[in-house]
C-alpha cells in the first residue's frame, strides 16, 4: 500500500485515551478509514449508510467508528473495535498507516480519524443490520484534493461550510469530507 498512497503527512498514532475522558458525558468518538486493495485493481475507501434505526445521524454516509467503551486503550482500539461489529472486520486484518489530528463534530466532542488498509476483500464483510444498512467502496481517485469543492449546507437552521466529494452514487460532506481533507489522501 506504501507503493499506492503517500503516508508521510499522517501521525505514526494517536496516544493512549487520556483517563478523563471516561468519565465525560460526551464521550470522544475514533472512525477508521480504511483502504480495500484486494477487489480491485484500484484502492477503495470503505463507506458505511448508518441504518435508519439508529438513534443519531441514521441514514448518514460515513466511517465505521463510534464513541469511545471501556476496554480500549486508544484511538486505534476504538476505531477498529467498532469496524468489527458494523462491518465484521477483524483488527488483525487492518494495518494501521496512521492518523490525523481530531476533528471536533457538531456537538462538541473529538472524532479521532484513524487512517488503515487491509487486504480483506469486502466480499466477506458482514454488516450489522442494526447499525449499518450499506457499505460503498468508493475509488481513492474521486477522494482526492482535485475532486473536492466546498459548499454551503443549512442544519438545524444554521448555515454550515463543508467540503464536498462527489463519487457518483454517493456524496461525502461534512465531518467525513472534512475528515478527508486532513487524510489527504494521494496516489503515488
């Protein structure tokens, strides 16, 4: 995958879980963005629908990730822990090349972008109905600086500035354009 993507702008990892932020209400969230070589002749990056029944942002496009648990020990832990149970992943098949800076989300708390590439092939992932309702594999080509504009969106009657990807079937904006952009993300 070094031979595919530059990596040298990314951070080697993220630090243990500062012990407090257990114990906040809003607890920081880890996503893992990562890169599928194996189905394709091109890299991939993985994008999940969060399902419908979901209590937050359903139906939303985005990274597997999710709120930091007890039992992990970093970014790394969380943003892998929660790529098994959405998309049945194994960490074991994830090589981590990295990660960005944290990146506040609307409400406040961090989101930790871990940045990885596995050789799994995406045919054998296995949603979680009840947290995913689809997976897209979009080409790390359209992800890139030259393919990302910015645009005005209104939410919750506030009108935000985001950097949008269009990839065809799906559009990527907001945290996880903005997530993207500190990726930076080149083929070599």
């Amino acid at each position: 995958m070094a031979n595919v993507i530059k990596t040298e702008h990314l951070k080697l990892d993220l630090p243990a879980w500062d012990p407090v932020y257990f114990s906040l209400p809003r607890k920081p969230s880890a996503v893992a963005v990562i890169i599928f070589n194996a189905d394709s002749s091109e890299p991939n990056v993985l994008f999940i629908r969060r399902s419908t029944r979901l209590g937050s942002h359903r139906g939303q496009i985005g990274f597997p990730g999710g709120r930091l648990e007890a039992g992990d020990k970093n970014p790394r832990d969380t943003a892998l822990r929660e790529a098994a149970e959405e998309i049945g992943l194994s960490p074991e098949d994830v090589t981590v090349l990295g990660a960005v800076d944290p990146i506040p989300s609307l409400d406040g708390s961090l989101v930790y972008p871990i940045i990885g590439y596995t050789e799994a092939s995406a045919k054998e992932l296995k949603m979680s109905p009840n947290e995913v309702s689809d997976i897209y594999m979009v080409p790390v080509k359209l992800l890139v600086s030259e393919n990302r504009r910015k645009f005005a969106f209104n939410l919750f009657g506030c009108w935000r500035r985001s950097f949008l990807y269009d990839c065809g079937a799906i559009s990527i904006w907001g945290l996880s354009a903005e997530i993207l952009s500190k990726a930076d993300l080149q083929l070599v």
